[in-house]
C-alpha cells in the first residue's frame, strides 16, 4: 500500500517516480485539478468523473489514484485552485486605486469574463455537498468582506456597506445565471455599457 492505494495501482504506466513511456508525459496533482476544474466549468459537479477526466488528460486511473485517494479529494483540489483564482482576481481589482473605477472594472468583468469563468451558480447548486459547502462559503464571505471594505471607501458606515456589497453580489451572481441560461437577454454593446452605468447608480453614491 501507499497513499492507501493498492501497490500494483502505485506501480503503474503513471507512477510519477518512473521514466514516462515515449510520447506521454508525467501528470502532476495539479494536471488533475486543472482538468476537474475545467470540467466543472463546462458541466457542473457531475463532470468531475475519474475515467472522463483520464481520457481527457491522455493517461489511466492509476495516475489518478496516485495522486488522490477518491473523488471528493480531487474535487477539493481543483476547489482550491478555485479559491486561489478567486484571491488573484481580488488582488488585481485591490490595485486599482479609485473605488469607484475598481467598481466599474468588477461590474463590467460580470459581463465579460469567459463564460464559466465563475462556478459559484454552478456550486450554489451542491451546497449541500460535504466539499462544496464549506469552500463556497468561504470565497462567499471573502467577495463579502472585499466587498463591503471597497464600498466604506466610498464614504459609506460599515453596515451600509455590508448590505451594499450584499446587494451587489446577488447581482453579479444573477448576471452569471443569465448568461449561462439565457444570454440573449442580456444587453449588448452601447446597451450593455449603459446597463452597467445603471447598476453602479444603484448601488454606489451619485456618480458625476
């Protein structure tokens, strides 16, 4: 046994501590948890699936169970990638000096980004789920946090904020449900620019 597995599993074609045959490479953890995030971007929670996801990588199971002892801890891995995407998008809005063109910049990025950029309507699903629930709450009160400290910057108390930053995230989350089921409803163009105008008076102080 190691890592729980098997040995003749360990000992396989994927063992990362032998030479990889001619024309395949060695995959990483980070190769797995790339590939079920991918996948749980283009099909929810049920598309991270042990054998899809070794077709999909070009090697067999045996890679995967070197890395991981089931599907939940491969489900953690490609979440925590999640996670960190998340922290770095924060991260690169934090740079931006005026609030109130930070604002501007995330509210436009609900529009904009890849679709599926953003799983959180897909894991708002599976909150339930052992794995998922814990995660999707923290990047949830993360976003919050940003959220509400951005907002205090622009001359609001702390309780205000907190709503505020509420208020706008049930709205990008409800922009992210449209464009997954419904794009076409979406204003486009000079409309689309002029919607996300309309959302920041809404949520901010008169703009100039």
């Amino acid at each position: 046994m190691r890592n729980g597995v098997p040995s003749e599993r360990v000992q396989s074609d994927d063992d990362p501590d032998r030479p990889a045959r001619p024309g395949r490479r060695t995959l990483s953890r980070e190769d797995w948890a790339r590939a079920a995030l991918e996948a749980m971007r283009e099909g929810g929670l049920g598309a991270v699936a042990v054998e899809p996801l070794a077709e999909r990588l070009g090697t067999t199971k045996g890679s995967f169970y070197w890395h991981f002892k089931d599907r939940d801890s491969l489900i953690q891995a490609a979440l925590e990638r999640w996670v960190a995407e998340s922290e770095e998008l924060m991260a690169a809005a934090e740079r931006i000096e005026d609030p109130v063109e930070r604002g501007r910049r995330l509210t436009e990025y609900a529009f904009t980004a890849p679709s599926g950029a953003d799983i959180t309507t897909t894991l708002l699903i599976h909150a339930q789920h052992p794995v998922v629930g814990p995660i999707l709450e923290q990047v949830t009160r993360r976003r919050l946090e940003f959220g509400a400290r951005l907002t205090e910057e622009l001359g609001l108390p702390a309780d205000a904020a907190y709503r505020h930053a509420l208020t706008a995230l049930t709205m990008t989350v409800g922009i992210a449900l449209i464009r997954r089921g419904a794009p076409q409803l979406l204003p486009q163009g000079e409309d689309k620019d002029a919607y996300v105008r309309y959302i920041l008076e809404l949520l901010g102080p008169p703009m100039s």
